[in-house]
C-alpha cells in the first residue's frame, strides 16, 4: 500500500490528533474525489485555518495536488470565483471498475479522486459463463492499465458489478436462475486469483445506485431506488445512505415482481414477472410482429424518439408496468427519489411519463409525491462508476490500516453513499 499519512514515528498526543485529522481530511477526498478547501471544513467540521495546514502537510508529502476544473457537486462556493479544487495524487493509487451487464463487459481504470483514466467495453453472452467473464475481465483490465499507464503494482483495489444477487456471507451469486453460469462462483476470489489484485463484488443495481447516488441524478437523497432497466430489470436501495442488500444479498431483485399472473414464464422460474414485459428481450419479442427481430433496444428507443407510434406505445407500456411495480416499493420503502437508468432511460419522458402516472395511480398519495423520479445522469457508466467508487470505499480500511490511524476508522465499514 502506497498511501502513508502517518509515517511520523511521534506519538505524542497533539500528533496523534493532527494525524487523526489529515486521515479525515483523506477521507473526504477518497469519497468525494474532489473537494474544496472549504468542502473539507463542512464536512469535517474542523475550521478553515486547520485544513488550510492539513492539505499544506498533504501536498508537501506529494500526497495531494491542487486540480483545475469543477466540483461534482455542489461546493458552496460564492459565485464568480470558482474554487481551488483538491484530489489525492495519481502516484498514491489506482482502482479498477468492472461492471458485468448480462450482455456486455465494461472495464475502467480510475485514480482515487474517481476520475476515469481508460476504458474498455466488450459484448459478450455474460450469463452463460462466469469462466469466459473472468478471461475477458483480464484482458480488459490489462489493456485499460495499459492505455492510462498505469502500473499493475498501483492498483490498490477493484471492484466487480455482476447481474445477479450477491450472498455477502458467502460471497457467492445466490441465484441458479438469474444468472445460471455463474451459479456457486466465488466471484471476487476467482477474479483476485487471475488478476493477482484484491476484489470487491457487488449488484450492479446497488453499484448504479451508489453511483448515481455519489455523482448523479441521486445526488443529496438519502433514501433512493435507484432502477436499471436494461436485459433485466434491478433496483439498487438506499436506506439512510447506505446500500440496502437484505440478508443474502436479493433484496431489489424488482423485476421478478409479478404483474402478470399468466404471462410468459421468466427466468426466474415464475410467471408474468415485470422482467418479462418491461425488460429488453420482452420488449423486443412484441416490437418484432410488426418491425422485425433486427432491432436493437437502442434502435427502439431511437425510433420511438423519431415518433415511431409502435415503439412509443411499447416504451410507454413498459413505463406504465415499471411505474406500478416502483408504486409497491414506494408504499414500502418511501423514498425521497427514484433514478431510472439501464439502457431503456435512454427514452427520457417516453417512459418516465407513465411511470410517473402509473405510480401516481397506484401508490398512496404521500408515497407517490415524496418519490422524485428522474432519469439518470450517467448514463451506461452509472454501475461502473459504482463500482470505482466501491473499490475506493472498500479499500480505505486498508489505505487507513497502512497509516497506523486506526481512529479514523472508527465509523466505517461497508459501502455507503
Ligand atoms: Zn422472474
């Protein structure tokens, strides 16, 4: 581990509290990425004067620089002037962002203020083989580490995006169903082994969500459902800021809520579950009696945008199913706001419009007008962002660890948003 704050032998106790607070100063700046000076002082509650000195020790140390550009979220700054932004240096580290969709592979590198450096995607059949994901992760991020240069040796962690449910306690994808070649894998042990790099796994809806939560359309919420519409449909949900998993990892599995009793049987093993109507392949098999099988979701959303009155009616059906499944969860969990993403978002008000009445329709009325519902901000790189910001979360104990500043990690612990 390269990050060192504390190599000071000293242990009197007015050093021990001004290590103390550069490892909260580190802190702000691994989760947020970049931060003002008085960023730094809101959210540490330490005075200006103080971090002024902290960031002063940080940046002779070569830990930290001074960085061009705008904050991602709001800085506090006055108007006009915009403020002296701080990220921790590109020589202290590097992780690795892996999302698995269940039809494509995405990989990036990223330094420790989140900033992605390279990146690399591939199609590929990811259910049917957790062995031929593996192979193709490792020779993505080799050519991903390649591209930004960056040194295998500086990768202090990664993190791994997979479509299915997750079980913590094993660490193991806990459905034969959803995800059938990946059955009984030890994901992130089986990744670490190739890549020789430590691995963090988690749902790719839970990684759109904290993405989106950190750096997009979730930004200030605290309680989010956060949906992925795309081959399959998941929500990631945030509870008091933190990533709501359940007890073996399936909670948010959203798509296989019933909304049609004799529908199509779905790959979970039930019928009529709102994967089967709203998700890509559903949607695709009822456009393709009248377009054709050749399309693409893309193309529907495309063609829907260009008036298209079948691609428009199949987009609004699949808001419409959407917005009443979202109408249960809302009475459940009432969140603050509700982040559609996946590759169907990409349709904007064509599908957010009836989801929106849909859920106006059937949830209570205080449920439905507490719940926010807006389309992601980023996009196809919600989950791996999530997933970078995961690596970077999941590895401070260990960055902490290697400082000796034990105290700073008194409240963490898990992935929170
Ligand atoms: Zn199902």
């Amino acid at each position: 581990m390269r990050l060192v704050v504390g190599s000071s032998p000293r242990t009197g106790s007015l050093e021990s509290l001004r290590e103390h607070n550069l490892l909260r100063v580190v802190d702000v700046l691994l989760e947020r990425g970049v931060a003002s000076r008085a960023d730094i002082a809101r959210r540490t509650g330490l005075s200006r004067t103080t971090v002024s000195s902290l960031v002063a020790d940080l940046i002779r140390r070569g830990l930290v620089c001074e960085r061009a550009g705008t904050p991602e979220r709001d800085s506090g700054a006055g108007a006009g002037r915009p403020p002296v932004l701080l990220a921790l240096d590109r020589s202290v580290g590097a992780v690795v962002g892996l999302d698995f969709g269940h039809t494509h592979l995405r990989v990036v590198v990223a330094d420790l203020s989140h900033e992605i450096l390279a990146e690399a995607e591939q199609a590929m059949d990811v259910d049917h083989s957790a062995a031929e994901g593996f192979e193709a992760a490792a020779t993505l991020v080799d050519a991903v580490l390649a591209e930004a240069g960056v040194p295998r040796d500086r990768v202090v962690n990664v993190g791994m995006g997979i479509p299915g449910p997750i079980s913590h306690r094993s660490g193991t994808v806990g459905s034969a169903s959803i995800l059938p070649g990946w059955v009984g894998v030890r994901a992130a042990e089986e990744l670490e082994r190739r890549l020789g790099m430590p691995v963090v796994v988690e749902n790719d809806a839970n990684l759109g969500a904290l993405g989106e939560s950190l750096f997009g359309a979730g930004r200030g919420a605290r309680e989010i459902v956060y949906l992925k519409v795309s081959s399959g449909i998941g929500a990631g949900v945030i509870l008091g800021g933190r990533i709501h998993r359940g007890a073996g990892g399936t909670a948010g599995e959203i798509g296989h809520l019933l909304v049609d009793e004799g529908g199509h049987v779905c790959r979970c093993g039930n019928r009529g579950c709102l994967e089967t109507v709203a998700a890509a392949p559903g949607l695709l098999e009822q456009i393709s009696r009248t377009h054709g099988s050749s399309l693409s979701i893309h193309d529907v959303v495309a063609l829907a945008a260009g008036g298209d009155p079948g691609c428009r009616r199949v987009i609004a059906d699949a808001g419409q199913h959407i917005g009443r499944a979202v109408a249960m969860l809302c009475n459940l969990l009432n969140p603050e706001r509700v982040v559609v993403g996946g590759d169907l978002s990409a349709a904007g008000d064509l599908l957010l419009g009836p989801l929106r009445a849909a859920l106006d329709r059937y949830a209570i009325p205080s449920a439905a007008e507490d719940a926010d519902v807006r389309t992601g901000l980023l996009g196809e790189r919600a989950e791996v962002r999530g997933a970078v910001a995961l690596a970077i979360g999941e590895a401070q104990p260990s960055l902490m660890q290697a400082t000796g500043g034990t105290a700073a990690l008194g409240s963490r612990g898990g992935t929170s948003a």
